[in-house]
C-alpha cells in the first residue's frame, strides 16, 4: 500500500483526505498539517521517508516543497480555478445581502494557479477591484496590510484571500474576508489523477528488466593471452563486479559465456542505479583490457525483455561511440544512457502517411526518427549532412543517402546553401518537414 503525505491548513488536508478516500482505498493518507506555509519545507524533509508521495492543498507549499532535493516526480498539488473565487462572491453576496460592488484579491503569480485573465469578468462586474499578485516568498503580513489597509481607508466590502492565516486575521479584524480553496469538483478530480498516476509509476517499475552484458572481441582478448589461466582470473574478477552490480540491483545473474552475461532485474531498480551500472561496465573495461557494452530491455514478460536487451546490445555493437542503449517496452529507444548525449527516439511509428512515405523512400522508422529526435534535442532550426554523420555516429555519405531519400518523399528538404571555404561545391542546408 502507497503511502501519501498530504500537506496543507487543517480545514483543506481534512477535505482532500475525506474525498480521497471516497476515491481510493487501496492507498494511506497520512496529514501533514501547517498554520503557515513557510513550515512546508521543514515537514516534507522530515518525513519524507515515512511517505511514497505527497499531496499539497494549493500551488504555495507544492512550489515550496519543489525547491527542496524530493524529486518532483514525487510531488503533486490540487489544481483550483476561478470558480472559487466566484463561489467567494455568491457567498458574501448572499450573507450581505447585496452585491458586492469593491474587493481587494490576492492571487499567486503562477502559470498553473488561477490565471489573471480570469478576473477579467470579475473586473466588468464590480466597481472597484483592487489585486495583488505575490510569490511564495511573500510574507503573509504583507497581504493582510494590503487588504486591511484597503478596508480601512474605505475602500472595499469585502477581501479575497489565497492565506487560510490571513483570512483568519481579517476576520479577527472585522474585515468581511474569504479563504480562497478548491472546489470539492477540483479536490476529486485532481486526486483521481494523482492516484492513477501512482498505479501506472507502480506497474512501470516493477517491469521485468534483463541487462546484456559483453566484452567486446572476447575471443582476441583470449588468444592475447599467452598463460591459459590468465583468461579464468579475467573471468572471476568479472564475475566478483557483476555479482557487486546485482547486489545492488536486487538481480539474478546468467552466464551466457564467451564474454557475455545477462542480469533481471526489475525496471524501477536498473533505472535508479543507471550511474552504478555505468561505473562497474567502466571497471570491466579496464581489467579486461577491452571494451564493456550493454543493452537493456524492459517489457512485461522474461521473453520480450530478453528480445529488446538482445536487440540494444546489437545497436550498441553498431556504434563504436556508445556503450549502454536501452530499449523501452513502448518501442522507445534511449542512446548512451545516463551520458549528456543521450538520445531518445522510437523505432515505432503510428502516422500512416509517414509510414507510407518512409516505405517509399526506402528510409528506415528508426533512422528518420534518430534523425527527429536529434533535430529536435539540438534545437536545430536546419542542418547539413556532416552535422548528422558527426552527431549521429555514420559516414557522411551514409547520411546524405538517408537525407536525399526523405528530400524524394517530401519528410525534408533543402532550405538552402553554405559556401565551403575551399574550392568545391556549396554545401547543401536541409530541415525536415512538419
């Protein structure tokens, strides 16, 4: 069962806490309740080993929370729009008895959080509106000056409040006031939300993983060595690393011989020790004198795990450049995993007019979307066929080949020409079509 850490003022935690269980039983919500938002930071650090995850009640302890070392894959907050703030009007409107006509709102400067374009309604429908917007820094003693000082000139009726704590102050000053908080519409829905996204991280990380490893050229590094039982200490020396690595992954250990072993593992333990896997492959290379390679497969089942680590460890036979390339149940491939140069594209494509061109142009899915995903990575507005050999580990002419045939089927074409330093022709600049 998932843990669940829900932070915020009692009255919201209470709320989210009572819907989420109407929404979810499979899961624990444990409250984590402040009386001011600054505390946010301090309770997700503390108990941030007690819980999976964590719910905020609003943008504010959520951004606060964001700047701590919790990753944000573990961090979600309720989402509320203007119609909170609209409910705020009707209520005060009905409690006074007429309608409010001068207000003063705080709203959190954010893009996520309700947008100021939607008080532009509320500004044709009063006579005097008065708005501050403020970051999560903002001291709340300066958002209950900003609306008291307002009331007490004379002129407001009422304030609109994004602070539980400010809210209470005004109240206590006999400033007709209303905490702004999501609807119970918005509570259930964000929560349904989080709650599927939690099962889907659940079942991706419990994946089957089978990791291929190889020393390349296994059989001349054999015939190098002159003393038979040199090869065997290779070996066990070999064997002591992986046994370390599979430790470490949690994983079981096959040998497949002739410089050639296969781990499984699940996929949640192989991508949080991506950086370990890569510092024993270095190991490997240096006491075997030879190069370690990996492919790695992830799939619900042994079989097509063991098919895509089989088919990423051949890519990374087919690149001298790349040591590690992963290949995802989704058909999605990842390039010199863990390194800045890293390279996610798929071999799959589901356009069937790309697929119908790419047939005709005799081009590969996997070299045109190699090619999409690198265009896309450098922020290449156009490039030249040197650019793509250089980048993407081929001759030039290889390249320019695959080019010409997307230029035939209209995926690309030449958007004009750089003129070489040397004599010879210009050379020609491409850009792919959308």
């Amino acid at each position: 069962m998932y843990k669940i850490g829900v932070v915020g003022p009692e009255k919201s935690v209470e709320k989210i806490i009572e819907l989420a269980h109407e929404i979810e039983q499979d899961m624990e919500f444990i409250p984590y309740i402040y009386s001011m938002a600054t505390e946010t930071k301090h309770l997700v650090e503390t108990y941030n080993q007690d819980v999976d995850f964590w719910l905020f009640s609003g943008y504010i302890p959520y951004k606060i929370a964001s700047q701590t070392s919790i990753s944000h894959d573990k961090l979600a907050h309720i989402f509320f729009s203007d119609a909170a703030i609209y409910k705020g009007f009707l209520e005060q409107s009905y409690n006074m008895g007429k309608f409010i006509e001068r207000v003063s709102i705080d709203i959190i400067s954010s893009p996520v959080e309700i947008a100021s374009e939607g008080l532009t309604e509320i500004e044709k429908i009063v006579r005097e509106l008065y708005l501050k917007e403020f970051d999560v820094a903002i001291d709340p003693k300066e958002l209950f000056n900003f609306h008291y000082d307002l009331w007490q000139k004379g002129k407001i009726d009422f304030a609109i409040t994004c602070y539980p704590s400010v809210d209470e102050e005004l109240k206590k000053m006999g400033v007709p006031s209303y905490w702004v908080s999501p609807t119970k519409t918005e509570i259930y829905h964000t929560v349904q939300l989080f709650t599927e996204k939690i099962k889907t991280s659940y079942y991706k990380e419990t994946q089957i993983a089978a990791v291929m490893l190889e020393i390349k050229d296994f059989d001349s590094l054999k015939e190098r060595m002159k003393q038979g039982y040199r090869i065997q200490y290779l070996e066990l020396r070999m064997k002591d690393n992986l046994l370390q690595l599979c430790e470490q992954i949690d994983g079981s250990l096959i040998e497949e011989g002739n410089g050639r072993y296969t781990i499984f593992s699940t996929r949640g333990a192989i991508e949080g020790q991506i950086q370990f896997i890569k510092e024993k492959m270095y190991q490997l290379s240096i006491e075997m004198e030879a190069k370690a390679i990996a492919g790695i497969g992830f799939a619900q089942t042994v079989f097509n795990a063991e098919l895509n680590a089989h088919r990423a460890l051949r890519q990374t036979k087919e690149n001298e450049s790349i040591d590690i390339v992963m290949i995802q149940d989704d058909g999605t491939i990842i390039e010199s995993v863990g390194n800045t140069e890293e390279l996610t594209y798929s071999y799959r494509a589901e356009d069937p007019t790309i697929l119908e061109k790419l047939k005709k142009g005799s081009v590969s899915i996997k070299n045109y979307t190699r090619i999409q995903a690198l265009v896309q990575k450098m922020s290449w507005k156009h490039f030249t066929t040197k650019d793509l050999a250089t980048q993407l580990q081929m001759s030039e002419r290889n390249a320019q080949r695959i080019v010409v045939d997307l230029c035939s089927v209209g995926l690309a074409e030449i958007c004009g020409e750089e003129l070489q330093h040397t004599r010879g022709r210009p050379i020609k600049i491409y850009q792919l079509v959308k």
